[in-house]
C-alpha cells in the first residue's frame, strides 16, 4: 500500500482547508486510514482516523468539533476536511493506513505511510 497526501497550504486563521490522502494498492474493508501531524520541535501528533469498512470517525482532542475525516471506498481515497482553523494547526501532515490493529491514536501501530503535506495557519 502507499499512501500520497495532499492539499496542504497556507491559510488563514479562522480558515479552512481540505487535505486528501490517495491509497494505491488493495485496501481491504479492515484498513484503518489515519492523519497524523507534526509541528516543528514536537512529537508527531495523531489528529484523526476512520476505519476504512464502517467509516467510524475517531478524532484526537484538540481538532474535535473542527476537523472532519471521511472515506471514499471506491476511490481508495480519505480526506480530512479542516474548520476553524488555529495557528497552532500548523504541522505537516501525514496519512497512514493500518491493515490490523484498528482505530488507534499511536502513530506506531499503523504500518504504512505516505509523505507529509505542509498546512501553515497564519494570524
């Protein structure tokens, strides 16, 4: 499987913003597709995944209520649909996928992942 993100920009404060992950490869029903970011200096941070079958959403607490993720199986395509964004949503971003282990927040239990794509919020 690889994944490639894109869609990343800059942006406004207050603004929004669509990422898109693309899947080549067979994703089977059990995937779970996941968007991690990372800000410069800091640990990698989970944002967001949806299990690929059931599209059942699983946010991290500081994008909640703001972002959104979503899934489309026939596309092998996952997106995450970014509101009200803040400065402090700057990070580049990545999606990952995970064939095995479920909805999870840790970034290591997801095995593949595509390149990062870089989403500045300006003041």
């Amino acid at each position: 499987v690889q994944l490639q993100a894109s869609g990343g920009g800059l942006v406004q404060a207050g603004g929004s913003l669509r990422l898109s992950c693309t899947a080549s490869g067979r994703i089977l029903s059990s995937y779970v597709m996941g968007w991690f970011r990372q800000a410069p200096g800091k640990e990698r941070e989970f944002v967001a995944a949806i299990s690929w079958g059931a599209a059942v959403p699983y946010y991290g607490d500081a994008v909640k209520g703001r972002f959104t993720i979503s899934r489309e199986y026939a596309k092998n395509m996952a997106y995450l649909q970014m509101n009200s964004l803040k400065e402090e949503d700057t990070a580049v971003y990545y999606c990952a996928a995970d064939a095995t282990r479920g909805l999870s927040k840790w970034y290591d239990e997801y095995e593949y992942w595509g390149q990062g794509t870089l989403v500045t919020v300006s003041s």
